[in-house]
C-alpha cells in the first residue's frame, strides 16, 4: 500500500471541493457557485463555462484524461460514460477542452435502462445533468461528475432527482418550522444520513468455485456447517491479516475519494464486516456509499478475496444491513432531533419528532416498500435484521415524555445517572438514558433515527426519499395550522398532544422479533408485507401518490413506471435464481453425487469379493439414502423446471412475481433442502463446490 505523510493531506484530493473551488474559481462564480449549493437555487448558466475550465485543468493536474457523467439508473447500481478531453484542431493535433454545455448536460441512450414503460425502446434520448451540490471528484483516470438523469420527456429515470426534490420538500417545510421558533438565520434545513454498510469477504477461488455466488451473489445451496457463529467470538474480534490489509487500502482509497470512513471491525457472522463513515448531507451520503460499495467489490480480489454485499449471502448466518442513520438540521449546523438537556422543554424538538412519528405511522408501507428487493426477503424477520412490521423504537425516557404530552400528565425529568464498574483504577462513566433495541426497524438513537431494515447491497436513496417526504408532509401540516393561530402555545400543544395520541399504534420497545408482537402488530392495525411482491402492490395507492405529488418528488407517471420496475426486477433475480438451481443440480450435483454412489457401490463389490465375510452395512445404508435422496432431487427438479417455464409465460411481470412468491420459491425450498441433505452424506472431495465450512472460516 502506497505510504502517505497524514491522513489530512490526502482526505478529499480527488475530490472538487468547496477548497479547490475557491482557489481555483474567480470570487463572483465561486461566491455564485456556493449559493447555489447552500440554497438549492438554479445555477447561474453564465459561469458554467469558467466553472468547467477550472475543473478540467485541476483534473488533468491530477492525471486525469477523460470526463463521465455519473449518474444512479433504475437498476440499482451506478452508470457512467468515458468522455476524452481532447478535441481536435488540425494538422493531426488535438487540445485538450471541456465545455460549460458538456459539464451541465450529457446525453447517454436511455433505451437501455429501465423506465417502467416510460419509453418505447426505440426512443432512445436521455438527459443527465449536473448536481452542483455533490462534488465532482476524479478516479481511474477520470473527472467524474455526479449527474441527474431523466427522459426525453423530462421525466425522472433515477434515484438521484426524486431526492434532491424530496430535499427541497424538507428544507422547505422545516425552514417554516424554525422560523416559527424564531431562527431567522438558517437557510436551509438538511437530511443528513450515515449509512453503515455490512459486508463479506470471502476466499476468490471459492467465490469463482460457486456458479450460485458469481450469478446471484448468494448461496442457493450449502447444508449448515458443524460450526456457525454461536461461539459469538467473531463479532469485534481481532482483524484476520488479508481482511486487515484490505481494509486499510480501504480507507485511503475512500478517504482521498472524501469518504469519511470512520469506523471499521469484524461483525456477527464468521467472514462479515462492517464499515461506517461520518454523517453528511443526504445526497452526497448515497453517492458516497454507491462508490464506497464499488470500492469494496473492486478491490477485494487484489487480496485474493470477494466482497459479498447480498443480503443473505449463506443461509442460517447473520445477513448483512444498512443502517440508514437519518436525521435533520439547518445549515448553521443545529441538529433539530437533538432532544437538549431539557426534552420535555424543547418544545421544538417535539414537533420534529411528532412529524417523524407521524409520517413512519401514516406511511409504513412506503418504508417497507424502500428495503424491499428479493435480496433482502431472504434477510428481514431473521435474528439479524428487524421484521417486515415497521415500528417506532423511542427509549424509556422519550416515551414516557410522550405518554405524558398524550395523557396530559406530569412528565419528570430523569437525572443523569453514573456507573461504577466497583475499582478505582477504572472511571466512572455516564450512563444513556435508555438501553438500544437491535430488533426494532426503526429506532431513535440520541439525535437521529435509525432505520435498520434496509438492505446491504441496496441503494439507499428510496428510504431517504420517503422519509423525507413523508416528514415534510408532516410538517406542512403543523406549519399550516401554526401560521394561523393566535394561541402559539396553546396550538402547540393540541397539535404534539393529538398527533402522538393518534400516531402512538407505531411505537413499540419491546422485543420486535417475538411471536407475541406480530400477534400485537396486527391488533394494532399495522401493516405486515412478507414479501416484497407484497408491498409493491401499494406503492401506488392513492395515498402515495398523492404525497410524492403534492410536493413534486414524483409525478404518479413516475411512480407506476417504478412499481412496474420493481416487479420486473423481482422477476428477472428469482428467474436467474431459478435457472441456476437448475443448472447447478443437473450439471454439477446429480453427476457429482451419481458419480460417488458409484464408487462407493465399486468399493462394496470389490470388497465382497475379496473378502466374503466383511461387514459392509455403512458403505450400503449411505448408498440407500443418497439413492433415495438423488431420486428426489430430480424430481425436485423436474417440479422446478415446470413451475420456471410456467413463471416465464405469465404475461405481466407482476404476475409472475406473485407466481414466483407462491410457487417457485417453494418449489426452489424444496429442492434446496434434498441437496443439502446429499451433501452432508457425500464425501467432501467429491462435492463439486466449497462448502459453508470451507468458505466462512478460510479467509
């Protein structure tokens, strides 16, 4: 790894930052730039020019040859195409250019990528444009400058523009909130969000040894291995040398990218990691997680590795989240969720957090809907990630100032309490006020709320899409009957006491993984989708579609193209899960297993003609059963086949995600089951792929 002087000298120096702006720009486009950013107002097109030139001398200073529009298409993953700065000028020789035109705009065939039938696909014309509020920034040669991307017809083929249009909805509504409180000077008001990102790493040649792994990204097959994670000695253990190495290139890698990678250590699951960078503003938090995941893939092999980012990479382990850490605050840096010294006296803290509670209650669904991928239905309800019931985890301490505000009683503030650990060599410490719930979905934790349920390898632009639109409608609300009234107080009071009254079904502290709660959920008027075919079904409800329209997120054109895509995507993963069932059990495991029984059977008769009075019960009990188990994993198979070529005819793509939910998933169970019982009845050498052991404990 290449040796640097100070983690300060090479954070950000790929990046064009607010620094390199001001000394690189004139004061009057720097000064214009800026406001842009801080205010979320229209760039001045007159500086695009100046603002381009400047950019393309700092990246070639730094190596770099070509430009690209980055951008976030509806599949999930990033896009981007390779520009050269070079332009020709005649006599065989070239300058290099770039123009204000090609920095706002770029044109890349939007054919290509989803739109929910938005397009016909010879209608081929896309737009990205800039988004001045996420720096450009350089890598592998590069100038790579974060983009917008939309139709033809102007409409939205990102994740990208509904948020940015979601953070406008929010600054809007929360800047009429604090003005009521009398702060004069902010701006703006923030989404701001820290995503933790778990992930594994595992061995290359096992990886490539997979066809399920290299095609899916999870296992489909592998039986339990005799050891697991229930030693618990994984989690915040010691780092293994190559996962150690890694993670160190990591972090330079991500911090000249201006990626505050910050905290990093083993997680749950034998193999499994996490890595959680510093808060910042929504848009550049999911820009950067986006690259922190391609970081990771990228890097991994040059230590002989593969980074895992599926949900549920191996069945029975610890899958693997993203916390989506969310929370708001002006641009003079005021958290607004922070509860002060005094809660139940910050009487505007209560009203952001009322509009939160509100908003998560109203639109559950919509949140289910963001963490919803077929990924991820393998991870959520499992003992590592939160159940599909959305619910509020608040503390003792806040819902107790809730109940109080709901019943009108006295709330007593709770003194700061300390703890001995009983010697005085160790300190005394403080003690939060409250315990954490790992198994609630959506928990508040100091000063943000903590949204667990999203998936690893998911784009967490959705969630913050929703959350912020949904706390923005809440506010709106509030800022409404607020602005009229003659009783501030009074009308502050009634509106925290009557929404919490009404919203309070959402809260829960209890254990979010018992029986008992899914019981109580449903009692509570809760929703419950299991499935992600489930909860796409209601991402257009009237309800839905008329929040994201009123505040101009999403038109409802906008919003029936994504639901079709993602019923499409479900279709298209579990069909490429399917066929690789059925690949891997006709190529792979029947002739593997075949291929030992007959051997073993070679072995019996050799030895019943050598020597005629040898016992070989052992040798014909495993022939039996991996007979008996080969003859019903081919007719697992053929039920598979059957069920896949019925999924493939159905004529919508949300029919057959529903007919793969109901029928081929289990179908797929069930064939997935009789291969794992051969392979614990077959010799290791001749299974044809690594095992769960092999893979989990080698690195």
């Amino acid at each position: 790894m290449e040796k640097f002087d100070s983690v300060p000298e090479i954070f950000a120096s790929c990046v064009f930052n607010e620094d390199v702006m001001r000394e690189r720009l004139p004061k009057d486009v720097y000064t214009s730039l800026m406001n842009t950013i801080a205010t979320g107002k229209e760039i001045d097109a007159g500086i695009a020019d100046v603002v381009a030139g400047a950019m393309k001398d700092w990246a070639i200073d730094h190596g770099a040859t070509h430009f690209t529009h980055w951008f976030q298409p509806l599949t999930g993953v990033t896009a981007e195409k390779h520009d050269a700065f070079l332009s020709p000028v005649g006599g065989g020789k070239v300058i290099m250019e770039f123009s204000g035109k090609e920095l706002i705009r770029g044109e890349p065939d939007a054919s290509s990528f989803p739109s929910g039938g938005l397009r016909a696909t010879f209608e081929a014309r896309g737009y990205t444009a800039w988004d001045p509020a996420s720096y450009a920034f350089i890598k592998d040669g590069s100038l790579y400058i974060p983009t917008a991307f939309c139709s033809y017809g102007g409409e939205a083929l990102d994740t990208k523009t509904p948020l940015l249009r979601s953070m406008d909805a929010i600054s809007k509504a929360g800047l009429r909130i604090i003005r009521l409180f009398g702060d004069d000077t902010a701006k703006r008001v923030v989404s701001t969000v820290g995503a933790e990102q778990e992930y594994f790493l595992i061995d290359e040649d096992d990886y490539k040894a997979r066809r399920d792994l290299y095609y899916c990204g999870r296992t489909l097959f592998g039986a339990p291995p005799v050891k697991g994670q229930e030693l618990e000695d994984h989690y915040f253990g010691a780092l293994p040398t190559r996962v150690s190495a890694f993670m160190k290139e990591l972090d330079v890698e991500l911090w000249r990218l201006g990626i505050s990678a910050k905290t990093k250590h083993n997680e749950a699951a034998p193999s499994q990691h996490e890595l959680a960078p510093i808060f910042c503003t929504t848009n550049i938090a999911v820009d950067q997680n986006l690259l922190t995941m391609e970081c990771m893939r990228k890097l991994a092999p040059k230590f002989g590795m593969a980074c895992l980012l599926a949900e549920k990479p191996f069945e029975g382990i610890n899958g693997s989240g993203k916390h989506n850490n969310w929370s708001l605050s002006t641009d003079t840096g005021k958290n607004l969720l922070k509860p002060g010294k005094n809660p139940g006296e910050n009487k505007q803290f209560l009203l952001f957090l009322a509009a939160v509670i509100r908003a998560v209650d109203e639109y559950q669904d919509l949140l289910r809907i963001s963490a919803a991928t077929a990924s991820n239905d393998c991870r959520l309800g499992g003992h590592e990630a939160p159940p599909a019931i959305i619910s509020i985890f608040l503390g003792e301490e806040l819902e107790a100032l809730v109940h109080s505000l709901i019943d009108g009683s006295h709330y007593a503030k709770r003194d700061t309490k300390y703890m001995s650990l009983g010697t005085p060599s160790v300190p005394t410490i403080r003690k939060d006020n409250t315990d954490r719930n790992r198994t609630s979905p959506f928990a508040f934790t100091g000063n943000k709320f903590e949204f667990r349920m999203v998936g690893s390898g998911q784009n967490i632009a959705l969630a913050n899409i929703v959350l912020n639109t949904a706390v923005a409608e809440s506010l709106t609300i509030f800022a409404d009957i607020l602005e009229e009234t003659v009783d501030f107080d009074r009308t502050l009071d009634k509106i925290l006491s009557d929404t919490l009254r009404c919203h309070s079904r959402i809260l829960f502290s209890g254990n979010s993984y018992s029986p008992e709660w899914e019981a109580e959920a449903e009692a509570r008027g809760l929703s419950n989708f299991k499935s992600s075919p489930d909860a796409y079904a209601h991402f257009t409800d009237e309800k839905n579609i008329e929040l994201f329209g009123k505040f101009g997120v999403m038109s409802e054109t906008e919003m029936r193209s994504r639901r079709e895509i993602f019923f499409g995507s479900y279709r298209k993963i579990k069909n490429i899960e399917a066929r690789t069932m059925l690949e891997m059990t006709l190529r792979d495991i029947i002739p593997a297993v075949s291929k030992y029984i007959g051997e073993l059977s070679t072995a019996v008769n050799a030895t019943r003609s050598a020597v005629k009075s040898a016992s070989l019960s052992c040798e014909c009990d495993i022939i039996e059963k991996l007979s008996d188990a080969l003859a019903k994993a081919y007719d697992a198979y053929g039920a598979l086949e059957r069920a896949e070529r019925s999924a493939i005819s159905k004529p919508s793509d949300e029919e057959a995600a529903f007919f793969y939910k109901n029928t081929v998933i289990p179908k797929m169970d069930n064939l997935r089951r009789v291969v794992d019982e051969m392979e614990t009845l077959t010799s290791r050498e001749a299974w044809p792929m690594p095992t769960y052991g092999d893979i989990i404990f080698k690195i």
